[in-house]
C-alpha cells in the first residue's frame, strides 16, 4: 500500500485476528466503523504475501465499506473479512462454517457477505453458523442473491449520468474501455452494449474475454493495453489500483467510471486525474448496488427497496460533480468529505 494512502487512513476501530488450523482458516475480520450500524462488507478469499499485507487490506477495504454505506444512505457501519487462500487442499464448506463460527463471536459487531473470491454457496455454509451473514440466496420478491447485478446496474446508472453532466452526451455516442469482465464487468458490457455504446474489453482470461467480444461484437486488446485505449470511459472492473502512477499518463479518456474498488492507487494519483482533466468517478459512490442488496437483504426488505435505493446513486454522483465542479476540488476529495460528514452526524448540505 503507497504510503500517502496509509496516511490518510484512520486505523481500523477493531482488527480480529481469526485461525483455526483444523480447517487452514486464516485471517482478520476489520471493523472501521459502527457509528451508523453493524460494520458489513464482504469477505475475500485470496492469497496474500504475508499476514501484514492481508491486514493492511482488510483495513482499507473495511475503510472504503464505511464511506460506502454512508454514500448510500444505509443504516450500516463499515467492515470486511480477508481470509488468506490456503496453498494445501483444504475442505472449503468447512472453512466456511469455522469463518461463521468466529463472525457469531463478534455478537453482531461485523455482518459478512460475498466479496472476490467468494460465492452465494459460501455464505451458505456461513449461516449455517451464525445469522449475521447476507447475500444468500433470495426469496420471491425479496432482496438477496448474488449482489453483481445490482452492482453492475449502479455503475452503468452512474455512466449514464457522468456521459451527461461531463460530455453533454448520451452513452449511445460513447466508447467505453471495460477492464476485468467478471461477474459485474461482463453485466455492465451487456448493459452497455443495450445502451448502444461501443466497446473495448480486455481481461486476463483471454477465454472469457474472447467470449464477451463475441456475444457483443466488442473490439478485444490485451490486459496490458486496456488502460491506453482511446475512449471517452474507462472502466476498471478487475482489482484495485487500476489508477496508479504508470496508469494515469496512459488514460485517453473523459471520464473514469468503474466497479473496482479502491481504484487509486493513491490519493495523488486522484489528483493527478483530475489535473489531467479526466473526471473521476469515486469508486464507493459508484459500486454500491451491491451493497445496497445485500443491506436490504439482511434488513428482510424487498427488490423494490432496491431498486429505488440503487437509483438514488447518480442522483447523489451528480452532487459530487455539481460540488466538485463549484469548489474546483477533486471528486475524490469532494465525496471523502460528504462521507465524513455524514459518519460524523453533520448536516449535508
Ligand atoms: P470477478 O472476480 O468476478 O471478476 C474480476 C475479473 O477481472 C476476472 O474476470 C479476472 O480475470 C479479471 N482480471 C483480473 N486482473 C485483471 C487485469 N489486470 N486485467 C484485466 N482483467 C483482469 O470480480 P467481480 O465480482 O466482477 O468484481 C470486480 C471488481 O468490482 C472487484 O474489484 C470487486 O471488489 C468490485 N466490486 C464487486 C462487487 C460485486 O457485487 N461483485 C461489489 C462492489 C465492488
């Protein structure tokens, strides 16, 4: 992690160390912040260099969920499970099960759910352990389920809106450079390919990235070169950092709009965007659809909640713009802001 980036993190409220070597379980749950509500986010499954770095994740991730679900108007406080990807077989379904055991020992501290890595089927086996787990699966009428979809509708809505308020246009005369073509990045291709964009792609399983270029007449470059492609949107939907020191020089685009999250590599890098011109779009404002799911899944409410909370995202995007625009500040910056403000009980103007 760049260290201006540390810098302007809070440390986490709370870091749960977990293990239990009977399964290979292994790693820490990061609670930011419960000012608003239980601290939720996602669990990760993934292999990390070395316990420091998986923390230090964990921290920023549980520090991004916090500005998240304050964006989104939910009642829900900031966290995030990363759990180390063992490098021997390990019983997946009992690992899963032992994570529930240690999420119900934090008493409703921290509510999980699926993040990279991990699946419907996973929080399955988490609840069979403890209820302070969402993003199962749905019943009729009601929220829940895989959160992509609603992911991938809520950065889409936020393109759409950025189109408008940044180039006066519609995204039927855009270009939009899609990286990672994943769970959320393949739905927003084919939400944009509705919207009559035309489209670039590009993801490290060239099997998959063939595929979408297929189904949506897309043009395909190599991962390497996604970031360089003249367009007028770029979209990170792979990991995060996509926006880093090497990456800013390269973009030829408007406007950065795109699922990932933590997108910058650092705070600098977000100011450089903006002194190039290119309008960031904050990754946590623009992400949230899944959260929003799975928040209204977890407060038993139904997909109409939903979709009127999911639509309020470019609503509260164009504030940032519109106060961007008039402070002649960085939407980066602009969004920390209205986020504290509103961890900190403060009037949001
Ligand atoms: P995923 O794991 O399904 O897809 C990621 C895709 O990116 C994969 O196809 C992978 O091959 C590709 N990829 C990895 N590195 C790449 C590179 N350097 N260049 C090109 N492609 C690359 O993940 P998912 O669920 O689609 O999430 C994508 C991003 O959105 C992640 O950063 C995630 O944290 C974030 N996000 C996802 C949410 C969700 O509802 N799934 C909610 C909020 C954020």
């Amino acid at each position: 992690m760049p260290a201006d980036v540390k810098m302007r993190l809070a440390p986490p409220k709370d870091l749960h160390v977990i293990e239990d070597p009977r399964t290979g379980l292994q790693g820490v749950i990061a609670i930011s912040s419960t000012a608003l509500g239980p601290a939720t986010g996602g669990c990760r499954f993934w292999r990390y260099p070395s316990q420091t770095e998986l923390a230090a994740d964990a921290a920023r991730l549980a520090h991004g969920m916090s500005y998240k679900n304050a964006l989104a108007g939910l009642p829900l406080g900031g966290g995030k499970a990363v759990l180390q990807l063992p490098d021997q077989p390990f019983d997946r379904k009992a690992l899963f099960r032992a994570f529930g055991d240690a999420v119900d020992r934090l008493g409703g501290a921290y509510v999980a759910a699926e993040d990279v890595g991990t699946s419907v089927a996973d929080m399955q086996c988490v609840r069979e352990r403890t209820s302070y787990v969402a993003g199962l699966t749905a019943r009729p009428g009601m929220a829940g389920g895989d959160p992509s979809p609603w992911t991938a509708l809520g950065v889409f809505l936020s393109m759409q809106q950025a189109a408008r308020s940044v180039l006066g246009c519609e995204l039927s005369d855009t270009t939009v450079a899609i990286q990672g073509l994943g769970s959320v990045g393949r739905r927003l291709a084919r939400l944009l390919y509705s919207a009559r964009a035309r489209l670039v792609v590009a993801d490290s399983a060239c099997a998959r990235a063939q595929e979408v270029a297929d189904e949506l007449g897309a043009s395909l470059v190599a991962p390497e070169d996604i970031a360089g492609v003249a367009a007028d949107i770029f979209a990170p939907c792979a990991l995060g950092g996509a926006i880093n020191e090497r990456s800013v020089d390269q973009l030829k685009v408007r406007i950065v709009c795109g699922a990932a999250n933590n997108q910058l590599a650092s705070a600098k890098d977000g100011d450089d965007l903006a002194q190039r011109g290119i309008a960031y779009m904050p990754d946590y404002l623009v992400n949230a659809g899944g959260i929003i799911n799975v928040s209204a899944e977890y407060l038993g409410e139904s997909t109409e909640h939903v979709e009127n909370r999911v639509a309020g995202i470019p609503r509260r995007l164009e504030e940032v713009l519109r106060l961007a625009a008039k402070t002649g500040r960085p939407t980066h910056v602009v969004a920390d802001e209205l986020a504290e403000a509103i961890l900190s009980g403060a009037k949001v103007a």
